[in-house]
C-alpha cells in the first residue's frame, strides 16, 4: 500500500523528490504517472527493494480490469505527478486518509476488519497461485529476490494446496479402478 498510494516523509530525509508539502515540512515519494508507460504497463521499484535488492515490480495495467475502469476517469493529459492524490487537496493522501478510506471500503464490501490493505498483496499471490501461476512468475511480479520470501511469507494458499493434494490422490485412485481407496 505504501508503494502504490505514496509515503510522506520529513523535508529533511535523504531523497529527492518534486512532491512537497511546504506546510507540512514533507516531501512524497510514491507511484507516479511516469510509471506507468503508453502500452499501460507499470513498472516501479518499490521502497522495500529500493535499497537492497532493486528489484523492481513490471504489470500489465491492460489485464488489470478494475484499473482500467479507473483509468477512464483520468484523461491522458491528466496523467502527472503521483497516481493517487486527495480531490481536496490535488496531493497525495496521508496514510491516515488511506487507512479511514480503507476501513470503509473493507466495511461496505463486508471483509473482516481483520484484513488489512497490505493483505491484498498476499491474496493477489495466493490466488494467482491457486490458478497455477508460478512461484517464480509470482516471486518476479512480488518483486522478491527469493521464491522462498513468496511460497513461505505470501503464499497463503495452504487450504487450497490440501484440497489439490487430497483432489489429486482421489483421481489417481479412480484411474488405478479404486475409487474408494479402501482396497489394497
């Protein structure tokens, strides 16, 4: 989430950034428009890789039909500066504003208040992985250096691997004439 909808940080913070806000003494660092190329694929090095691995994150907005329905309020020569900002303020939102923004959406679409903006990042994984993409397509897209951060930190599918295990061993026992598996 605070890749995507930005981070405001002091003034006086190591990075450059054309984002201020004079009167709150911060800058922004966060997705921009410049991000995003003219065949609307996005590419962007989030924070969290930024310093350490570089790693950087590379999607197809063209398959990303809730972001093209969104696209379609911003014209092209609307497309400047930070992706998401405030209608009020014509800046990015404080997290605080993200949070209560969230908090009603997760309320009104009637998911726990259990789950968090973050959690999104897991479950785009987890079902991507359910649909039998790739660990290493998943790792790529996560951004991660390591397949191993993906299977065992995002992928939350284990339900669904015991479903698919359970799923397979049952076929299995019907091609092999043992539909019940009881026999020997």
């Amino acid at each position: 989430m605070w890749d995507v909808a930005g981070q405001w940080w002091p003034i006086d913070q190591g990075g450059l950034s054309d984002v201020i806000d004079a009167g709150g003494d911060r800058k922004w660092f966060g997705l921009r428009w410049d991000h995003i190329d003219d065949e609307l694929v996005m590419r962007f090095t989030p924070s969290k890789t930024s310093d350490t691995t570089g790693k950087s994150v590379t999607y197809p907005l063209t398959l990303a039909p809730m972001v093209l329905e969104e696209l379609e309020h911003w014209p092209p020569e609307r497309r400047v500066g930070p992706v998401i900002v405030s209608e009020a303020t014509g800046l990015p939102y404080v997290t605080r504003a993200i949070s209560d923004r969230w908090a009603d959406d997760r309320k009104a679409a009637g998911v726990s208040p259990k789950v968090w903006a973050r959690d999104l990042r897991a479950s785009a994984i987890t079902e991507a992985r359910a649909s039998v993409a790739s660990t290493d397509d998943a790792a790529k897209v996560a951004g991660h250096s390591s397949v191993k951060t993906t299977a065992s930190v995002y992928d939350r599918a284990e339900q669904e691997a015991a479903e698919r295990f359970a799923e397979s061993r049952i076929k299995l026992r019907e091609r092999n004439g043992n539909g019940s598996g009881n026999a020997r």
